[in-house]
C-alpha cells in the first residue's frame, strides 16, 4: 500500500491533481480519502454560530478518527468514513465505506499540519498557485457548491482563509517531496508525479 498526501491551499488544484493521478491507474487501485469529510460534527452549536467557525484551522479537523481510519485501512480492513455537509455545517447520518486499496490518496488544506499523520504518507506533495488565481476558484465554488454569496466569500477569505493559509497551511510546504506549481495544469510535474508513484509501487 503507498499513502499520498496532496495538500495546498484553498482553490489551488488539489483535486484536478487528485483526478490526473487517478485517470492513470485502475479504479480498484486508488482510493480517494477527502479531508473535508473529516471536520469536526458541530451539531452542538446553533447554526448562526455553526456558519461563523473557522474551517482553515487544523482544529476543525478530526485528526485522531483520521489517523485511526488511515491505520486501519493499513492493515486491510475496510472503514466507514464520515460525510460533511457544509450548507448545515454538521457531520451527516451517511457514512462512505471505504476499502482498502494499493494506492491511498489524503487530500486536503491541512493535512501537512499534523505529525503523527504525516508520518503515515509515503509521498508528500504540495499543489501551489497564486493567491489571484485561488481566490477566483474559491469564489466560484462556494457560490455554486455551498450556497454563498460574493459578500461573504470575500469576507471570510479576508478575515479567515488568507491568514489562516499564512500562518498554518503555507508553511508546511516545507513538508513536500514535491511542490507543484499551477496544480493541475502542470503537466511535467504531474508526470514527474505519477512516474514517482509507479516506480513507488514496484519497489514496495
């Protein structure tokens, strides 16, 4: 089994990553373990005040049940990974089974701020892009995916998303065994990526 970790900031092409590196194997040889399903259930905590918590900062993720999901599907045994909805800010009732697979993909904003977890990945890789360019996305994607206005993307990046990305997310570039530029659309370094995994995998 070979665990790979994809980390990088908000917006900067993480899953188109992820997408290029799964086109290239069998669908049974990859799993995909998003970050995101393992933020912290907040159902405690009145909406209002559910919508105001801060998602770029590692204590919103529930490391310890990642890790321990991680170590588990290590020694093939299958998981139920929780799912996240980001319109109620609550873990959802539906888990994903998840099975073991010869190659683990983590991805996510903040997986590199966690020792004991970056200790189980293999290969670190960091997708970089200019902030411009993460902003635009970022916009994009909570207005259609997560139901959120202009006003407030714009206000949480300010407020939230680009100092949390200076003070816990950019630093851990220096994690990386590979930090790829412009993300999905660097086509050498994807290839340089994959050919890293393939050569990973028949030395294993």
């Amino acid at each position: 089994m070979l665990i790979i970790g994809i980390a990088g900031g908000t917006g900067s092409g993480k899953t188109t990553v992820v997408k290029k590196i799964t086109e290239k194997f069998k669908e049974s040889e990859v799993v995909v373990i998003p970050q995101d399903s393992y933020y912290k259930d907040n159902s405690d905590i009145p909406l209002q005040e559910r919508q105001k918590l801060n998602f770029d900062h590692p204590d919103a993720i529930d490391f310890d049940l990642l890790i321990e999901h991680l170590k588990e599907l290590k020694r093939g045994k299958a998981v139920e990974q929780p799912t996240y909805s980001y319109i109620t800010c609550t873990r959802c009732d539906e888990t994903v089974k998840v099975s073991p697979a010869q190659i683990i993909i983590i991805e996510g904003i903040l997986i590199f701020t966690n020792s004991e977890l970056r200790k189980l990945l293999d290969i670190l890789v960091f997708v970089d892009a200019d902030p411009d360019d993460r902003l635009v996305r970022v916009i994009s994607r909570d207005i259609l995916e997560r139901g959120k206005s202009v006003a407030n993307v714009l206000e949480r990046y300010e407020k939230t998303v680009k100092p949390m990305h200076l003070q816990f997310i950019e630093p851990t570039k220096r994690y990386a065994d590979l930090i790829l530029p412009q993300g999905g659309h660097n086509k050498v370094g994807i290839d340089i990526l994959i050919a890293t995994i393939e050569k990973a995998i028949k030395d294993k």
